[in-house]
C-alpha cells in the first residue's frame, strides 16, 4: 500500500529573499545558511566596518568645511591654473560611497539579526574596495594640500558635540536587542562574555563622554568667553566679488571690526587688491589682453588694471552659490566693479574707523618684459594716460643687474628712462633694443 505525504508548503520570506539576494545575490532558498560565518567572510565584515567609520569621518569633515570650500578651490587653481568648483565632483562621490556603504552595513545588520551567514557577493567587495582605497587616498591628498583644515572638527565638535553624543546612545541603545540575541544564540560561554562586555563597555564610554564635552550648548553663560571679532577677509566675498569695493562695503554692513586685502604693486607704483599672481581668474583680462593673460599682475600699470572688469567673473562662476539670493540691483553693481587700490579701501576704512591688514606680494624677480617699458603690444586696447613721471620705470628694473649691463640692455634702458625729462618731452624707446615684432612707439 502506497502512503502518501502531504506536501511541505513553505510560506514566502520575500523580506529574507531580498535581504540575503542583495547582500550576497543569495536568493534561493536553499543557498542560504544558518551555519556560522566563515574567518574570510568575518574579515571582508570588518573591512566594511572599517570603511564606513572612515566615510563617516570623511563626510563630517566637508559637511563642516562647506564655508572653506572656496579656499579649497583656489589651491586647486593654484595647482591646475583653471578655476573650477572642484568641492561639487568631492561632495557628490561622497554622497554615493556613503549610501552605498551605509546600505551594505544595514543588509549585514540584518543578517545578523535573521540569524543569516555573512557572505558577501564579490561585486560588493570590489565596491567596499574601490570605496576605503579612495577615501584613504582622500585622507591623505587633503593632509597634504589642506592640512590645517583637519582642525575644523575639534572645533565643531563644540557645537556638534551634545547632539552627535544623543544620536550615538540612541543608536547603541537600539543594538541591545540585536547584541542579546547574539548571546542567546552563541554556544560558547566565553564568547558570550566577551560580547557582553564590550558592549556594556561601549556604552558606559558614551555615557562618560559629556564630563569632556565643553560645548557652549551646555556651558553657564557667565562661563563663555567674549564673541571673536570678525574682520572682512577680502570683504564680503560670499555677497559680492573679492577685493572690490562693493565687497567691502558688503563687509561693513556686517559689523565688521576691520577689512583685509591682498596687496599688489603695479608696473608704475599704484598698490592693487589682487589675490592671484595673475588677473585671470577674477577679471575679464583674457578678453581685453589675450596675450597677457598668464602674465604676472604686477606687470600691468594701474591704467590697464582699471580698465579691467573685476565683478562679471563673479555672477558667472557663482563660486559660493550665493548668486540667486542676490537682488537685481545689487547683481548690476556686482557686474560693473573694477579692480580696486589700496588707496580707495584706506579712504574706506577711515571712514568707518576700521582697522586694515593687509598682505604684500613680491613681485617676479627679475626685470619686467622690455615691451612694459613704454611700449604698448598690439594686442593691448587701453590707453596709457600721460601724466607726469609717467615714462619713469619702476625701480625693479635694476634687479638682477650687475656690471655686465651694457647699452641696448633692459637696466640700460631703465637707467636712460629713469632720468627726469623736462616738460614736453618724449619718452623715446632705444630701437636696437626692440625684441623681433615689436615696433617704436611713444608714450
């Protein structure tokens, strides 16, 4: 006689399915496993432990530099000579390696708690790979290019501090259950002990952490120093174009208790506000001079340097996303600002009884091109003014001159044009000391 048994119906684990199919593209039944998970699985477990801690860190530090992210930028251009927001290629590979890694982190939390073998898929190891190795290589690009900007985190944690500490205990406090059917399911005895005391360890650290934190979110008022005072570096330059007067004035309306500015000396003497070593990048002189365009700005006189544009760059770049906000008068007066002298910022500041830093670039050694002792390039539209002392070279032009200056040569010519000229008269160019497809011409 047959006997017939009844058939095993097996309910549908479409939560397992999917937790063990994306972790380990385990999606059948019977490729999954209760057993316990092996050294190499365990191993590649903490790897992913490792590299999310990391991208936490990683990710907390450009969340709290996103006010620095211009100075950022600009050692990038100092690097490259191009002006770019390299922070946007940063924050937006950050944001993905995160998701993904906090994703992988949250499937093996739930294999733990389902009781499930860790068994990682191989694609997922080639991306937690690919993911520490970048963010290592990311620590230590940013240790050399920007270290001082590491100093941002104690800082913050100041402020930080009392809720990250609140987010922390609610997490830990939420493992407890996941941490107690670990122990219930170990058979050891001393791998139950080891897993209890490391969490209560863990736990009785976080609850130790706030006699250490001395945020002024929990400070006594009469216990907190005096407000820093802040002083206008370049201005305003997150309301208006750096080193402009519009950007000063932006500066004021904040309360500022004093202005600073980057300092450079043009050809005829005239001191400028200019942050780069050229004009490029917050000008229009790759319009105007195209073939002076990677020249030194203090190559330029103060006639030239005038008749350059020095807001346009600034609605177009948007280097702090800051445009939008602006009003439409305020984005007119941006697009219209010159390149400012020092003179005019002094004037400002005793105005307003401000103090005034600033800090002075040397100029290139060595004498200036032949062409910038009164000869005007093709290429050049503006204009040179003629004012008195107006053919007068610059004192740098004896630099670099020693005893073997002889007619025709650059110092030479320094040392005919330096000589005062009575009025009316003209300042002339030796020709036999024209470079070839240059022409004489007077000033």
């Amino acid at each position: 006689m047959v006997k017939h048994q009844p058939l095993q119906v097996y309910e549908k684990q479409l939560c397992l399915s999917c937790l063990t199919g994306i972790y380990g593209c385990r999606w059948k039944r019977y490729q999954r496993s209760h057993d316990s998970t092996t050294k190499w699985e365990c191993l590649w477990t903490l790897v992913l432990v490792v590299t999310f801690s990391l991208l936490l860190v990683w990710s907390y530090f450009w969340w709290e530099a996103h006010n620095d992210y211009n100075q950022f930028n600009w050692i990038l251009y100092n690097r490259s000579g191009v002006w770019s927001d390299g922070t946007v290629s940063i924050i937006a590979t950050t944001a993905a390696g995160f998701t993904y890694i906090t994703f992988l982190m949250i499937l093996a939390l739930g294999h733990v708690a389902m009781g499930q073998q860790l068994n990682l898929h191989w694609l997922h190891k080639i991306g937690v790979t690919a993911a520490l190795l970048t963010t290592i290589i990311g620590f230590i690009s940013i240790s050399q290019m920007w270290g001082t900007e590491w100093d941002i985190i104690p800082i913050s944690l100041q402020a930080t501090g009392p809720f990250l500490h609140i987010g922390a205990v609610a997490a830990i406090t939420a493992m407890a259950w996941l941490v107690a059917a670990q122990i219930a399911r170990a058979e050891r005895t001393s791998f139950q002990v080891l897993l209890l005391l490391v969490y209560l360890s863990a736990l009785l650290a976080l609850y130790l952490v706030p006699l250490n934190i001395t945020s002024p979110c929990l400070m006594d008022r009469s216990n907190l120093k005096p407000p820093p005072t802040i002083i206008g570096h370049r201005g305003a330059p997150m309301l208006a174009p750096e080193n402009t007067l519009m950007s000063f004035h932006k500066a004021l309306q904040q309360r500022v208790v004093g202005l600073e500015a980057d300092v450079t000396v043009s050809l005829d003497g005239v001191p400028f506000l200019m942050r780069d070593r050229t004009l490029r990048r917050t000008t229009d002189v790759s319009a105007l001079f195209p073939e002076r365009q990677f020249e030194d700005a203090s190559l330029f006189n103060w006639t030239d340097l005038r008749a350059l544009n020095a807001g346009r760059w600034f609605l177009k770049d948007d280097p702090y996303w800051t445009v939008q906000a602006m009003s439409s008068r305020d984005a007119i007066r941006a697009g219209n600002q010159t390149v400012c002298s020092l003179e005019e910022v002094l004037r400002l500041a005793a105005q307003f009884n401000l103090s005034v830093l600033f800090s002075l670039r040397r100029p290139p050694p060595g004498p200036p091109p032949l062409r910038q002792l009164g000869q005007r390039h093709p290429g050049d539209r503006a204009a040179v003014r003629d004012t008195p002392g107006a053919g007068d070279v610059d004192p740098r032009l004896a630099q670099g001159c020693g005893s073997g200056c002889g007619p025709g040569t650059p110092a030479d010519l320094g040392g005919e044009a330096s000589r005062k000229r009575a009025p009316g008269e003209r300042n002339r160019t030796a020709p036999s000391a024209l470079q070839p497809g240059q022409h004489s011409g007077n000033t």
